[in-house]
C-alpha cells in the first residue's frame, strides 16, 4: 500500500519540481494528473505555484530589449533633445 501512495501523491519538493518545470516545458499526462492531485491537498504548493507564475509573469515583462549601437546612438539623441526641451 505505501508503494502506491509513493506512485500516486508526490512530495511538495517533487510538485515543486513540476510546476516549475510546467512553465518552461510540457508535462506528461502523468505529471499533470499527480501535481493536479497534490495541489488539491496542498495549499502550500497551490500558493506556490500562484506565486512562481507572478514572479515569472515579472520577470518576462521586465525584460530589456537589446539594441544595436546605432540605434542607441539615436536613442541618446532623442533623450538629449527632449532634455534639452524641458530646461
């Protein structure tokens, strides 16, 4: 019996692991079906997820665009010229 509970309910360290991993990759129909089951259980690991997807949301949007030495060159100006404007 402890076998099958060890294969059905995963640890909050193993749903961790796959909700992480759920934002990055595809879980398997498994996966998703025993991290579904735990988080039903687990209001931590609920909140946790609710969290990680917050921060990964942030962390997405917070991303700087890069630009090419011209277009920071062109960049700069409009900055200046805008400062300039304003004194």
């Amino acid at each position: 019996m402890k076998k099958i509970m060890h294969r059905l309910f995963l640890s909050c360290l193993k749903a961790t692991e796959l909700i992480e991993k759920k934002m990055h990759f595809q879980l398997s129909t498994k996966e998703r079906v025993q991290l579904k089951m735990h988080k039903m259980m687990c209001g931590a690991c609920s909140s946790y997820e609710k969290q990680s997807v917050f921060l990964e949301k942030g962390i997405s949007f917070s991303k700087i665009p890069e630009y090419s030495p011209e277009e920071l060159r062109k960049l700069k100006l409009v900055i200046n010229e805008k400062l300039s404007e304003m004194k």
